[in-house]
C-alpha cells in the first residue's frame, strides 16, 4: 500500500472518532468527569490509529495482508492470541460471573485455560507446518481441494459471523453502558474503526491492535488486584474469609437459594459462595460446555490463522505457552476482580448496572480509585472502560479477517478462480482481500443493528459447538489418520455443523414464551405475600434487616415489572423462534452429542467414500507436519 | 515454495529416524493429552456430583473445590511447560536432521 492510500487511513478513523466524540452522555462516570472519558479514549484510539498508518506500509502482499508476512514472534503472537482470546464475554463477563455466583464463575474460567492445551499439543505446529493462510488450506491439502475449500470456508463464515454477531451485539450494549451513546452508534463506531485497522493495515494493523490492546488490560488488572489485596498482607485466606463475612454476598447467596436459605446462617450463606451450585445447576450441562470450551477453541478460525503469523512451528510452540501464560494468569486475577467487586461494590449495584454482571470489572475500578466522586476514581473507570472499548474491537478484526479470508482466498481464489484454471496475479489477491475485509464488515454492522435487543449469549456457545463438533474433528483426523479424504471431511463438516445448530434450536437457550409467561404469572401472584413479608422488615429496628428489605423492594419491583413486560410482550406467541413450547432437549450446550457425531461421520464418510489422492498424499502430509520441510517461509521485509 | 516433486516423501516415512520420532511423539502427545482431558473434567465432573467433597474447608475459608479449581491453572501451566521440555529436548534436533537428509531429495 503506498502513501497515497494510507492518509485515507487517517480519514477515515478519524471520521470514526468524530462520530464517538459527541457522546459521554450518561454513561457509568459522572457530568463533571466526562473530558477523562473523552481524553483516554481518544487516546487509545489515536494509538491504535497510529499503529495502523505504520502497518499500512509494509502491507503489499495477500501474505502480508492475512499473516503478516509470517514474521510475528513466538511472544508477540502469545500476546496477540490472548487479545484476539480475552474478549468482552471472557474479560468483563467471567468477573462479573465470579461477582454474582462466587465459585461458579471461576470455574468456568478454567475450561477457556485448558482449552489451548489441545491446541498446543494437537493443532499449532501442524497446522504451521502445512498450512498458509486459512483453515482450509488444511483441509485442502491432501483431499479435493474444491469440495474442501467449499465446505471449509461455509464452515468457517457459519462459526466467524455467530462469533461476530454476538461480540456486535454485546459489544454495543456494552459500549453504550460504559460510555452513554446510544446502541446504533456504538455499533457503527465499533464496525467502522474495526474496518479502518483490517482494511488498511491488515493482519499486521490487527495484531498489534490485539498485543496493545492484551498489555493494557494485563496492566488494568494487575494494578486493580494489587489495590484490593494490599489491605489483605496478599493473604488468600484473609481476603476470601473477609468476602464470605460481607453481609452484600450473604445476601446475595439468599436471593440466589430463595426459600432453602430460610435455614441458614449468615456465615453459611457467605461460605456457600465459595461452593459450587449457584449458577451451574445441571451438570451434563456444565459437562457439556467444558467439551464445547476444550475443543472448539482449536477450530475456531481466527485463532488457527494466527498460527500462520510465525515463522516456524517452533515459534507457533512458544505462542501458545506465552499465551496460555497471559490468559492463565488473567483469569486468575479475575478471581480478585470478581470477588473484590462482590465484597467492595456488591453484587446487587453491579446487577442493577447490567444484569448480566458485565459492569463488575468496570465498577471494581472506579471503586479502587476512590469512586463515583473522585477524580482518580473516573480515571479507572475510564481506563478500564476504553480498554473494554479496544477489546471489542481488536477481536472484532481478527473475526473480520479468518472471515474475509474465507471469503476470498479460499472462495474466490481458490474455488473461482484457481478452480477453473485462471491463475491469479498478486494484486488481484490482495484486493480480493480488501474487498471482501469490506463486505463481511458491512455485514457486520448491519447484522450488529439488525440483532439490537436480541438474546445473543446462545450464539457464543454456537460458535464454540459448531467449531468444536466440524472444525475440530476435521482438521484432527485430516492431520493424524491417514484413512481420512473429502468423503470424510465434507460429510463431517456438514453432519457436526447441522447436529450443533439443529440441537441448540431446540435447547433452553432459546426463549419460550410460554414458560416466559407462566414465570410471569407466578412472579404477579407472589407479589402480595412478598409486599406484607417487606413491610413487616421494614418496620424492624434492626438497621441491616431495613437496608435490606430496601433492597428487596426495589428488586421486587423489578421484577414485577419484567413480568407485565413480558405478558406485554409475548402476549400473542405461544411458542419459540421454532414453533416449539417448550425445549425438546435440556442441555444448553449440545457439545456432549454433537462432537462424537462429528467424529463418527467423518470416520463414516472416509470409510464409505475411498479417495486414492488423499491416501497416497498421507506420507507427505505426516512428513511435512513433523519435519516442516516446504513450511511456507516468512516474508523478507 | 520449493517443488514437492524434490523429496520423496514414503522413503522419509521410510526412514527408521522417522519412525522412531513418529512413536515416541505419538505416545508423548496421547498420553500428556488423555491425562490433560481427564483431569480437566474431574473437575465440572466434582463440581457437579461431589459437591460434600468440594465444600470440605481445608485452609481458613477454602474448601477442596477452591484449590482444585486453582491447581488447574498449574497443572495446565505444568503439561504447557512439560511439553515445550521435551519438544524442545526430543522432537525438533531430530526432525532437523531427517529434514535435512531428506529435503530436496538428497541422501
């Protein structure tokens, strides 16, 4: 890219910053503090502007464009894995899980840890070793290079724009939380600041776009958890006796255990924070996410294609370790964030902000800094709340780029072009690259806007299953069993990704409005029994039993107005998006059914359909795996 | 990239090097993974059908199901740092060598 383009980068993220400038309207910091907000925002963004005009210049090739050139560092890439990994839903959403259900909430972090050793020890150097750019160059190599590329590149924009979907969705909810400027805005800020980094700069604007954006929020938490437990001498048991002992968390576990707390002490009730129960209720199901967390991760798309980043299978070695280092060690700080904001902020502020617990971290932060009225306080806030902000967006690009890369080298080059014996000069696929960066961000914004308001955490666990139940059993047994061809890997790719959707269309994550309605009912006919229950607490003279029905009155009345919110709203649909009234299926997480038929079919599909090709490419494929020979080479720049 | 046609790929399969590096890598990687799997899922396994054992107190306030939870992270880090030990000890100085014998041909 030459000069003349690369001012159009300027341009156009400057627009994107003209239209988040006019904002900060009531957002979490107060009127008198907004130019804090204003002035770290606009300087992460300018930061990350100036990083894309730099990269803009060394991207010339489709190589530079998807893989950086494969000059990324083994420790440059762990961090860029971590910030493309630690998005919104895991940093801000796994604190706030800790702070509304203690014990639940860390354990869910464990499964996105022991995740990346599959990827490690199964997926990173062989991948290296014989792919280039996309998921589908594995799946390529040694079967049809048509079919595969079809069905591997569908596959990968089916997990990419679930992934997308929800990180627009939650990401603009979450932006107009932290900053105050209304949904659409935010997402289209988010979707055009996304496109000026991709477009211009590429993989290397998005990599440093993700390291940036990895060392801040380490340096966030780091700074927040040091705060918390200083006034602890960094006991553990000192500061969690303190957290059980808070009468905000014993009241908490309360509302959580409704009528079987009736029984029990305060200090039981805060022990049972540190017990698990609170959120994970079923657990086939907790079961079943765990498999869905521990081998998707390996077929996600935009984490292979940073494999292709590195030199040398070495290196893709050493980035999953520094990355397992960075996420390992961040959610272990998670546990101080989700706890401290439990004991400093409380769960029920936190809730009252997002119900969701999004705002713990966020809150924690202002807290620390001396809170809502204090000038170092909104500094935190702001800080925290930008980081957030960058996280959004760093792992929207990487998304952006395992789909457009889908789209255009293994589509278009690939399929179209390659296909039918055209060759393809290199210009052609870079602009390829662009002109698809530019269609799937367009896509992304209009689905963003489109899904405003919409339950999107089920499409999270969608990406994760459908990687876990095609991707990942595709590109295990194509590298490892040498019977394995197209048969397998098109009857795999199609059987793990309609098993997965098919079964998450008929499990509880959907709403049932029929069960939405009689929860309402029941919320409308206890509604009385409550009332007398508050007014006679509080006409206590205990001043903690007041407080608290104070709190309970305004919960009850939350509830009662979700209720005629929701009789409003579903007043005439009996069933779900799939004419069902009620699940058909109990598990959330269909990982637990739809991984093992994902292996099955593709075992089913190799053995039914033999394909000499592929088994006589298996010497050469297990060879270069192991050995690297003809990995391709990074660029000289 | 170079022309695949210059290696001849079922005579480095061939190669007793190749074969040597092929087992002992497969019995490393299968056996660290299925120990990985396993102690991963002992734990949503405990969280859900041994929660008295979970809730046992051992140290102040944190019970067994607390420093499970914790040792995860260092068992991970663990088979991370193992693993990285003996690719690093085992695995690469001997791909390096059949690599060289064997690519564009030679040998």
């Amino acid at each position: 890219m030459n000069h003349k383009h690369t001012k159009w980068v300027l341009l156009a993220l400057a627009g994107a910053l003209g239209v988040a400038t006019p904002v900060f309207a009531q957002s979490a910091a107060t009127g008198e503090y907004k130019w804090i907000t204003f002035t770290v925002f606009a300087a992460i963004i300018l930061l990350t502007m100036y990083i894309t005009y730099v990269a803009a210049k060394r991207v010339k090739s489709a190589s530079d464009f998807y893989t950086a050139g494969g000059g990324v560092s083994g420790m440059q890439n762990g961090w860029a894995i971590a910030g493309d990994y630690l998005s919104a839903a895991s940093f801000l959403g796994i604190a706030g899980l800790i702070s509304q259900y203690g014990y639940d909430g860390f354990m869910y972090s464990v499964g996105w840890l022991v995740a990346y050793i599959t990827v490690l020890l199964l997926i990173a150097e062989p991948c290296r070793n014989i792919g280039k750019y996309t998921l589908s160059d594995i799946l390529a190599y040694r079967n049809d290079p048509k079919k595969t590329r079809v069905v591997g590149a569908l596959s990968v924009i089916t997990v990419s724009t679930f992934y997308l979907t929800a990180q627009m969705v939650g990401g603009g909810v979450l932006v107009k939380t932290l900053i105050g400027i209304d949904y659409e805005t935010s997402v289209i800020c988010v979707g055009v600041l996304m496109l000026g980094y991709v477009l211009f700069g590429g993989m290397v604007a998005t990599t440093w776009v993700q390291i940036v954006k990895a060392v801040l929020l380490v340096i966030a938490s780091l700074v927040i958890v040091m705060l918390v437990w200083v006034p602890y001498g960094f006991s553990l048991p000192g500061f969690l006796q303190d957290v059980v002992g808070d009468p905000k968390v014993q009241a908490r576990v309360a509302t959580l255990l409704g009528d079987k707390a009736t029984n029990m002490t305060a200090a039981e009730l805060g022990q049972r924070f540190l017990e698990p129960g609170l959120y994970f209720k079923a657990p086939l199901d907790q079961i079943s996410l765990g498999m869905a967390l521990v081998f998707g991760t390996a077929g996600l798309p935009h984490i292979l294609m940073r494999f292709f980043t590195v030199p040398t299978a070495q290196q893709a070695r050493k980035s999953v370790v520094w990355a397992m280092s960075i996420i390992g060690g961040f959610y272990v700080l998670t546990l101080f964030l989700g706890f401290g904001a439990a004991k400093l902020v409380g769960p029920a502020v936190i809730a009252a902000q997002d119900p969701g617990g999004n705002m713990a971290g966020p809150l924690l932060a202002q807290y620390i800094g001396g809170g809502a009225n204090s000038l170092l306080g909104n500094f935190m806030l702001a800080f925290v709340s930008a980081v957030a902000f960058a996280t959004i967006v760093a792992v929207v690009a990487g998304l952006v780029l395992a789909a457009a890369s889908a789209m255009a080298h293994d589509l278009y080059v690939g399929v179209f072009r390659l296909g039918h014996g055209q060759p393809v000069t290199p210009q052609e696929q870079v602009r390829a690259a662009r002109v698809a960066t530019v269609i799937v961000g367009a896509l992304a914004i209009t689905i963003g806007i489109a899904a405003k308001g919409q339950n999107v955490a089920v499409l999270v666990a969608l990406a994760f299953a459908v990687a876990a139940s095609a991707n990942f059993p595709c590109v295990l047994l194509t590298l490892y069993w040498k019977r394995c061809n197209t048969g397998g890997i098109v009857l795999g790719m199609i059987v793990g990704t309609v098993v997965a959707v098919g079964l998450t269309l008929v499990s509880p994550n959907l709403t049932y409005p029929k069960a939405v309605k009689a929860a309402a009912h029941k919320t409308l006919d206890g509604e009385a029994a409550k009332r007398t229950k508050i007014t006679a607490a509080l006409a206590s003279t205990d001043p903690i039993k007041v407080k608290e029905a104070e709190m309970a009155t305004k919960a009850l009345d939350k509830a009662v107005k979700k209720a005629n919110d929701d009789l409003v709203k579903f007043k005439d649909q009996e069933t779900s998006f799939m004419g069902l009234e009620k699940p058909l299926l109990e598990l959330k997480n269909p990982g637990i059914i739809s991984i093992p038929l994902g292996f099955l079919a593709v075992i089913l599909g190799s053995l039914l359909f033999r394909d000499k090709r592929a088994e006589d490419m298996w010497d050469e494929v297990y060879a270069r795996q192991n050995t690297g020979i003809l990995a391709s080479k990074p660029t000289a720049h | 990239m170079a022309n695949p046609q210059t290696t001849d790929w079922s005579r480095l399969i061939a190669d007793p090097r190749f074969q040597a590096l092929h087992r002992r890598k497969q019995g490393f990687l299968t056996g660290l993974m299925i120990f990985s799997v396993i102690y991963y899922f002992l734990l949503p396994i405990g969280a859900g059908y041994f929660q008295d054992l979970f809730k046992v107190k051992v140290w102040g306030v944190i019970n067994v199901g607390l420093l499970f939870a914790l040792s995860e992270f260092f068992v991970a880090w663990g088979i991370a740092w193992y693993y990285t030990y003996y690719a690093n000890k085992h695995f690469d100085s001997q791909a390096r060598e059949i690599a060289a014998t064997h690519e564009k041909g030679g040998a």
